[in-house]
C-alpha cells in the first residue's frame, strides 16, 4: 500500500507541475479585473485634476 501511495503521489505531483500554462480561463480573469480598473481609472484622474485645480484657484484668491 505504502508503494502504491507513493508511486501515486509522484504522478499527480508531475502532473501538477507541467500544468502551469497560461488558460483562456486565466486571461477572461485578468480581463474581468482590468475592466473596472480600466474604466474607474479616468473618471479617478478627472476628479482629483479638478478637485487640486480647484484648490489651487481657492488659494490664490
């Protein structure tokens, strides 16, 4: 039993190692991450633009 577990235990090992190829499902992950960031990312840039250029104007009056 103790042979059989460890020839088993072998395999699935080398099977997991060769398997670290880059998926379809990998990438419609990354994709479903990157499109809120994406799209949120402007939206971010505008408001704190104008959020400093407001200060910036209140200061000098």
């Amino acid at each position: 039993m103790n042979d059989w577990w460890r020839k088993k235990k072998s395999k699935t090992r080398k099977s997991r190692k060769g398997k670290e190829h880059y998926t379809k499902g990998d990438f419609l992950l990354d994709i479903l991450f990157w499109i809120p960031e994406v799209l949120i990312f402007p939206i971010r840039l505008i408001f704190w633009s104008l959020r400093g250029l407001w200060r910036w104007v209140i200061d000098v009056i």
